[in-house]
C-alpha cells in the first residue's frame, strides 16, 4: 500500500502538468486578450501604449516560452501575480480556498449521509409507496437543470418570500454577532447552495446503493446469516450494508470533479467568495495568471480526491490490495 500511494502521488505529477499544458494553450487563444480586453474601450490607450503593456506582461513573447516561464515559476510554488492588482496569485486563491472547500465538504457529507439512508431504505422497502416516491424524486434530481432549480429557488426563497439569504457567505453585520450567531450565520447562508449542490449527486448515490444493497440482501451469506438467527439489524448494518458501500466509495471519487466543477457555477450564481467566483471574474478579465492559479488548484485536489477514494476503496475492502 505505501508503495501504491508513492506511485499515485508521483503520477499525479505529469496528469497535473498536461492539465495546465491544456489549460494555457485554451486561455491564451481565445479571441480577445488582456491588454484589448481591459484597454481598448479607454480612449486614452494609444495602440503603441497597448503594444507596450503587452510587452510589461510578456504577453509578446511565444505561447510556449509564456508556459515554460510559468511552469518554472508553478514548480517553485510561485503562481505569479495577478495582472489586476499586482497581488500575488497564490495569496488570492488561499483566501478563497476555505470557502470552496466549505461548500464541498458540507455538500458531500449532505449527499452521501441522506444518499445512504434513502438507498437503505428503499431497498427494504421495495415496490411500496416510499420507494416509488424516491424513484420518482431520484428522476427529478436526474433530469431538472441545478442553475436553473438555483434561480427558480432565489427568486421564491429569497425575493418573493425572503426566508433565505440570495448570496454570500455571510449578513452585513457578522462582525458584530457573537460567535455562536456568526456559526449559525454561515450556516443559514450555506442551506441554498448546499441543497442545489447536492441536490443531483443525491439523487445517483440513492440509486446506487439501493441497487447494491439489494443484491447483497440476496446473496447466500445474508440467507446463511437469516438462518444462524442473527438480528435483522446486525444483518443489515453490518453484513449487507458494509458490502454495499463499495461501489459508493468508488463514487466518491468520481463526484469530487463534479462537484469541484459545479462549484464554479453555483458560487458565481449565489456570489460564494470562493475560487469558482475567483475563477469566473479572472475569466472575465482575462486575468491569465490568476485563472492558471484556479484551475491548477482545483485539478489538484481533484487528483487528490481520487487518491483518497483508492485508498478507503481497500481500507474497507481487505480482498482488495494494491501493489
């Protein structure tokens, strides 16, 4: 195992290098650019003066010899900085990363605990009328849009009956709440976003387990476990459920890229101060260093996820070892 584990973290060099190869290749030949982007409306910015600002920022120099600069930068932890405000990228992007990872973590434990319960309990309670209704709900988490499910829930919750908060991460005067209120404060502001976040991966997780908690109902060592006389609780909780979580675990991984991706769309809908809003405005901007930083990030902890999901794979499977 440990020797596995070196080789992922080793491999996850070159994945990480040829996501950043693609990266700037697409960022820097989408029409438009930096300097025209932000300059050219200005009247005052003669085409000499626009030829100019593009020499400051390097951007005259060969696409390649642009990415071998940042690469030898990025491998000394050095993202450059910010074409905006001159402030260093890395810095930019620690201080969204908290909120990002907030929104993720919470969304993946509100996926996988309610995911788990209703797959549980519509496989012992086939063909009644709670699981046709979490079916039915499972197809309507498959099939409706989440940005548009966003914007229909802002305009009821928030505008129309204004029961929750429409954007942010915090109220205007969480500064002067005590602790206890600002906790609550992030929370109440967290119960939109987490639900539109989870609301899709709730929906397949469900499903999966249900179908793979039926098949270990059916399979001989839970008959073998019904007839020693075991309780029905331990059968299902420890035997058949146990078994039933592996193929949850390896969804694990496969929702990380999701949901880190999702982020991007959602934190920009709702205004999260997180690195897909980041992202979306160095977008905007054409802010290269910036949107390198982001995106570099998030292929990180992305690969980083996978490991992670490797790794529980055979902690809670002992057939399954890697060499």
């Amino acid at each position: 195992m440990k020797n596995y584990i070196i080789k992922r973290l080793l491999l996850i060099i070159p994945v990480l290098i040829g996501i950043t190869v693609i990266t700037f290749a697409i960022i820097h030949l989408t029409p438009g650019g930096f300097v025209r982007a932000n300059m050219e409306m200005n009247v005052k910015i003669s085409p000499d003066s626009m030829e100019r600002l593009k020499v400051l920022y390097g951007l005259d120099r060969p696409i390649y010899e642009q990415y071998f600069k940042w690469l030898w930068r990025f491998v000394r932890f050095d993202f450059g900085e910010s074409f905006i405000d001159n402030r260093p990228v890395l810095d930019k992007v620690l201080e969204r990363l908290p909120a990002t990872l907030l929104l993720n973590i919470v969304s993946l434990a509100v996926i996988f605990f309610f995911g788990i319960i209703i797959g549980v309990t519509s496989a012992l309670k086939r063909n009644s009328l709670y699981d046709r209704f979490m079916t039915l709900f499972t197809f309507i988490g498959y099939s409706v849009p989440a940005f548009w499910l966003a914007l229909i829930l802002m305009m009821l919750l928030a505008v129309k009956w204004p029961i929750l908060p429409v954007s942010g991460i915090t109220s205007f005067n969480f500064d002067m709440l005590p602790l206890g209120a600002q906790v609550l404060d992030v929370l109440w502001h967290l119960i939109l976003p987490v639900f539109i976040t989870a609301f899709g991966g709730l929906a397949y997780i469900s499903r999966y387990v249900k179908s793979s908690m039926i098949e270990s109902l059916t399979q001989q060592y839970t008959v073998a476990a019904y007839a020693k006389g075991l309780s029905e609780g331990r059968i299902i909780y420890r035997n058949a459920l146990k078994n039933s979580l592996l193929p949850v675990i390896t969804l694990l991984g496969l929702s990380l890229p999701g949901l880190i991706g999702g982020s991007f769309i959602f934190e920009t809908i709702f205004a999260w101060p997180g690195m897909g809003r980041l992202a979306y405005e160095s977008a905007m901007t054409f802010d290269y260093p910036v949107i390198m930083g982001t995106v570099t990030m998030a292929a990180f902890l992305t690969l980083l996820g996978n490991l992670i999901a490797d790794i529980s794979y055979a902690l809670v499977d002992p057939r399954i070892r890697y060499r």
